[in-house]
C-alpha cells in the first residue's frame, strides 16, 4: 500500500474512537453511566452492635474496604442459605482455580451445588483486584457450564463495562443467547472497551452502520490490526454480492461466539454438538429447527443448565417428526404424559418403564423425577410399576415424603428409606458404597482435618468446593474421601445436597 494511503488509513482509523466521543451515544443507553442498583445496598448496618447496656467503650473490629464492596449474586442469601460473605479469608486465585476445576459431571446434586455458589448474593474476598479475579472466573465457569443466559445476567448485575474483560465475557454471553445489541451499544459508547476490532467491525454491522464497519475492517486489515480469518469472515459478511460466488470459508475447529454468529449470518452455520456445551444455549432460539432444539435442551438439562420445564415445552410441542433416536424419547414422554392424564394406574405402569429408559438414555433422569414425581406420588401403583416409580421419587426433592411409602422389604429398599431420611446407619448397608455413604452421616462422623481449618477460619465457600472435589473423588471408587466429604456437607449444614447426592450415587446408572 502506498505510504499516503496506509496514512490516510491510520488517521481515519484513529479518528474513530474520537467521533464516536463526540457523538455522545451515551444518551440512547444512560445505564451504562449509572450505577447498579445493588452498590446502594445499605452495607454494613447490620453489623452495627446492639445498644449498649453499659457505659463501656465496645471493641472496634477494623474491615478493609474492599471487604465492603456491594455482593454480587442473582440470588439473594434468603433463597440460598449462604452468606454473603461466603468467600471470607481465602485468596481469590485460589477460589478462581478451584471454580475453574471442580468436577461436577454426573452428579446433578453437585451441579445444582455449584450453579448455587456460582450465582449466589456474595462479596469478593479482600485483597487487589479479587473482586474482579472471582467475577470473572464465576463468569468462565457458567460459560463452560452451558449457561450464557445467568453468565450475561450477572455481568449486566456486576456492571460489564468496567473493564474490557468484563466486557468480553459480557460480549460473547450475549451473542449466545442473541442479545448482542446491547453489549454492541455498549461498545459504541465505549470503543476502548475491546482491543480487538472484530467485535467493533460486527457492532457496526449489527446497528445498519455499513460505512463505518467497511472502514474499520478495511483500515484494520491494511494496519495489521485484526487476523485473517476475521478478516474473511467479516469481509464475507459485509459484501455479501460478491461472497455468493467464493467457495465456502474453512471452519475453525474451536470457533469463539462472535466467529460463530457470523458463519450462521451468512448462511453457514456449524453444528453445536462437537462445540463446547455453551454454543448449544444458541439452538434454544426460534431460529433453530425442532431436533436441534431438543438435543440442545437435553445436553443443557443433563448439565444442570436448563429448567427441567423448559425440556418438556420442547419434548411436548409437536408430534415426533420420526422415528429413532430423540424421536422414541419424545414419543415415550407423550405416551406417558397422556397416560397420566388419563389417571389411568394401569396405562401409567404400562408407560413408566419406556418413559424411564428414554430419560436414562438422555441422561435426565433427575429431570424427569423433578418434573413427574409428585404425579407419580398419587397414582395407585402396584407390581414393579410401584418399585419403580417409588425410586424416581428418591431422585426428586420429596425423597423424604417417598421414604414413608417403602414398596417392598429388600434390604436396598430399606437402605434407601433410611438414607433419604438422613439415616442410613439403622439400616443394613447392601454394598461398599451404601456402607461408606453410612459413614459419612455417622453421629460421630467428622470433615477431614483440613477442611475443619479452613472453616475454623471462616473459609465456609472453599471449603465446600475442596467437598466437592473430594465428592468427585469418593464417587469415582474412593469410599474414604466419600465418606469425608458426605460429613462435611453436613457439617455446614448442606443436608439436602448430602441426601440427595447420596441417593444419586444409589440409583443413577453412570458409566
């Protein structure tokens, strides 16, 4: 390029951040200006002592400011039980790598664990820049969860234009879930925000502002400023006319969101089942045909990232499209639904078993429990019908009720029951697992020595994730590390997640 063009281009390219200042399209989104609601909590008057019945000096406890930053969260304390000072006195590095890594997979209860600590109500743990190191790891982990929709939310909760890595996981949240213009206003009003000109070039074209996207992308390319493959991506997009004749672009084998919505936009759009569990949250839209919808729905709800309901719009809308595969699982769950309908007990022992290998092959079976089991608690069963529909309602949270209406003396059976009312030990343990499962709700059973430290020092939201790692550990053979972890969720008062961690382990089939 000629160095009066590659000049011209520069200045051009400068000027831009500049012009859109001096627009101020800060009047069209004044949120962004604004502060959450949340920062004007009242902080800390409840920690004001009470009025005094003496006239002695009270003692003064000292807290670093950063302790006093509002929480962040989704979910208040009163509807999780945990404390918004959760995080207290552990480094937020190590929190950010113990997110990152705890195992969940195969256990819902373990993941219902975790979306609860990843969206609850709570405060950074002192230090420099541990607000942000948590935030954002919390924000990578529901992204890896499959979970684009409460990982925007809490972004727009935390503030997403704070900084620029606020904003990219903002950013590439909502181009899965296809709310992508108000992080691209945003953007607009602030262009710093993103180094990488890709997402500013995509903005432009997203608000009709053809024009500027053409010399962003024209200027970034002859600056070097953008790599080749979003060079041809946009350049594709943004001239369509001449892209019809060029042969199909070569996929990337791990797309980023923003590659991803591109190739869709221009008619190629990749398959979300080799791609990681969050691009999956894209078939959810209307956009989508029917099966992807329902594969999307199954993988998202066997990851604990979906309302159960929200599968079973899916599952019910229409009538399966044919036969095999996904097609038998919808029809299995339509049978069975307009046999419970019926009030039919026969039609209903006649549907439970096809209805429950189709939800065991889909790996839902937690879900289909949550959805059914209250049904299934008022249908007069009998026969295996009554055995079978007795173990489902173990998997949903009335396991305790169920526990009262035991189908038969097996000593399973009676384990069960006593293990769904948090008493596993008056009963006979039928296997290695059921006895280690029994030792961990032991009157006497303790958490292991390091994990007390840790909540001997107030450390409640590490300690729980080091209990889930050794959960994992315990489910996967280790009958001691089981054991320690079943107690220590009891020793913090996380009961139900215990009982029905337990009882998964006794009843899913994973391999």
């Amino acid at each position: 390029m000629p160095t009066r063009q590659l000049i011209a281009a520069l200045a051009a390219l400068l000027a831009l951040p500049a012009a859109a200042q001096d627009s101020q399209p800060l009047s069209a989104i004044g949120w962004l200006s604004e502060p959450p609601p949340e920062s004007r909590m009242p902080g800390t008057v409840l920690l004001e002592p009470p009025v005094a019945d003496t006239a002695l000096t009270p003692d003064v406890a000292v807290t670093p400011l950063e302790a006093l930053l509002p929480p962040v969260g989704l979910v208040g304390p009163a509807a999780t039980g945990l404390p918004v000072d959760l995080w207290r006195g552990s480094r937020a590095d190590v929190l950010a790598g113990l997110i990152e890594t705890v195992p969940v997979k195969g256990s819902p209860a373990m993941q219902s664990l975790l979306f609860t600590l990843l969206l609850s109500e709570t405060r950074a743990p002192a230090g420099p820049g541990a607000q942000e190191t948590l935030l954002l790891a919390r924000l990578a982990r529901l992204m890896e969860l499959g979970a684009p929709d409460p990982a925007q939310a809490l972004a727009q909760q935390a503030g997403p234009a704070e900084t620029p890595e606020r904003f990219a996981a903002w950013f590439d949240a909502t181009l899965l879930t296809g709310d992508e213009a108000r992080a691209c206003a945003a953007l607009t009003a602030r262009p710093y925000l993103s180094p990488d000109y890709a997402p500013q070039v995509y903005c432009a074209m997203q608000r009709g502002d053809w024009p500027t996207a053409a010399l962003l992308l024209d200027s970034a390319e002859a600056l070097d400023l953008i790599s080749q493959s979003d060079f041809l991506l946009l350049d594709r997009f943004l001239t369509p006319e001449i892209s019809d004749l060029a042969p199909p672009l070569s996929r990337p084998d791990r797309p980023t969101p923003l590659e991803f919505r591109i190739l869709e936009a221009i008619g190629e759009p990749m398959p979300t089942a080799p791609l990681p569990r969050a691009f999956a949250a894209a078939d959810l839209r209307d956009l989508a045909g029917w099966k992807a919808q329902l594969e999307a729905s199954e993988r998202l709800t066997r990851a604990g990232a979906l309302n159960p309901n929200h599968m079973l719009g899916l599952y019910t809308q229409r009538e399966p499209a044919a036969s095999g595969g996904i097609w038998d699982r919808v029809e299995a769950l339509q049978q069975f639904e307009a046999a419970l309908a019926s009030g039919s007990a026969a039609a209903v022992a006649e549907r439970l078993p096809a209805v429950w290998s189709a939800m065991q092959d889909a790996g839902t079976e937690v879900a289909f429990a949550d959805l059914f089991g209250p049904q299934l608690a008022e249908i007069p069963l009998d026969g295996p019908g009554a055995g079978l529909a007795w173990r489902i309602r173990l998997l949903s949270p009335e396991y305790e009720a169920a526990a009262q209406a035991l189908p038969g003396n097996s000593r399973e059976n009676i384990f069960l029951a006593a293990l769904a009312q948090g008493e596993p030990g008056r009963a006979a343990a039928p296997s290695d697992l059921a006895q280690a499962i029994s030792a961990g709700f032991s009157a006497d059973a303790r958490p292991p020595a390091g994990l007390q430290d840790r909540l001997d020092r107030g450390q409640l939201g590490e300690a729980i994730l080091r209990a889930m790692k050794l959960f994992h550990r315990g489910a996967a053979g280790n009958h001691a590390d089981l054991s320690a972890a079943l107690a220590a969720f009891r020793a913090v008062g996380l009961e139900d997640t215990a009982r029905r961690a337990a009882l998964q382990l006794m009843l899913l089939e994973r391999g």
